[in-house]
C-alpha cells in the first residue's frame, strides 16, 4: 500500500527579494517560503533578470514557476560541496521524498554529483542546460544531501529550489477486505 503524503517543507532558494508566498503562474497553486525546516550550506544567493522563458518538457507535471527557478543558492567554489541538512526533531523512522530543482541560468557547464548521505544518486552526474529546468526525486529515509560540482564542472554547485514531502504511516486497509465479495459469486458464474 502507497503511504499518503504530507508536506513538510517548500522552499525558495535565493535572495531575500525572492520573497515567499504564492506565485500567479504556479499551475499547482503552492505556497513557496525563503526559509524552511532545512540549513543550507555554504551559500551565496543568485539570480537573474534574463527574460527568455524556461524551456519546460512537455511532460513536466511538477513546472515550477518560472519566478522560483529565477533564484538560487550556490557555493564560493566548485571544490565546495552545498549541504542540505534537514531539522533534527523530525521523525526518524519515516520516508521523505524530496524534491531538488534546478534550472542554470548560466551559460557554462554545470555538473552535479547528487548524494543522499554517503550513497550517490544513481542518476548521477546531472549536467544542467541553461533555461531547462530539471528536477531530482530523492525517496530515502531522514538524510543529509549534497550537491558535489563533478571534475569537468566549470561552475559551482547550485539549488534553486526544494520540496520535502513525508510518507504517512497507514495501519489501517484503504478499503474493507470485504469489498467486491458480492461481485464474486456472479464472477465464478460467468467465466466457470
């Protein structure tokens, strides 16, 4: 059975100026904050006033407003990895999903090493064009991520912006195990 799930934290990752609230041209209607239940660090906030619109797949069901993937935190170096730790008093035992969103708005390469404690994204290396707007799905248990510029990477490390999402523990079935037992006699007639 699938877990429900419950938000824990939206955030923007820029400068002040990227305020927090929602945004009109968010088709989910999400509510985005500067700061959330997560440290980030080191960082430098980034953006940019470049006009050209993202180039979004047409099978992006997450689209993240153009204004969010405007902002970004990043590192004073590409030998300095951006850290993500998540606040200590949240349960332990549950999963997390979290959501990583990138979008470079830098014309030079941009390659990322993803690692959700010790263990590397198998997606790994993630290279990052300029105005495409790319997302990370990370399903794991409370962990630390960091965002490692590769080798060959010719800028550092950068985040626009992260969802955290928790899987609810469910005891209970989401339908009763008698459900469709009057169905089934008529099932046993028609195909015996």
């Amino acid at each position: 059975m699938q877990p429900d799930l419950g938000g824990k934290g939206r955030g923007v990752k820029g400068p002040p100026s990227a305020g927090s609230g929602g945004y009109p041209n968010d088709t989910h209607d999400r509510f985005w904050w500067s700061q959330v239940y997560i440290d980030i660090t080191p960082s430098h906030n980034i953006s940019t006033n470049d006009t050209r619109g993202m180039n979004y797949y047409s099978n992006d069901y997450i689209y993240v407003p153009e204004d969010v993937l405007r902002t970004a935190v990043t590192t004073s170096a590409t030998s300095v990895p951006l850290n993500i730790t998540q606040s200590p008093n949240w349960p332990t035992d549950w999963t997390y999903f979290h959501f990583l969103h990138f979008a470079n708005f830098e014309q030079q390469l941009r390659q990322l090493d993803i690692y959700y404690g010790k263990n590397k994204w198998e997606y790994s290396p993630l290279s990052l064009s300029s105005m495409q707007p790319t997302y990370s799905p990370i399903v794991a248990s409370l962990c630390n991520i960091s965002i490692v510029a590769t080798n060959t990477s010719v800028l550092p490390p950068m985040l626009n912006a992260i969802e955290i999402y928790f899987g609810i523990p469910r005891n209970d079935s989401a339908t009763s195990p008698d459900d469709g037992n009057i169905y089934m006699p008529n099932i046993n007639y028609i195909f015996v």
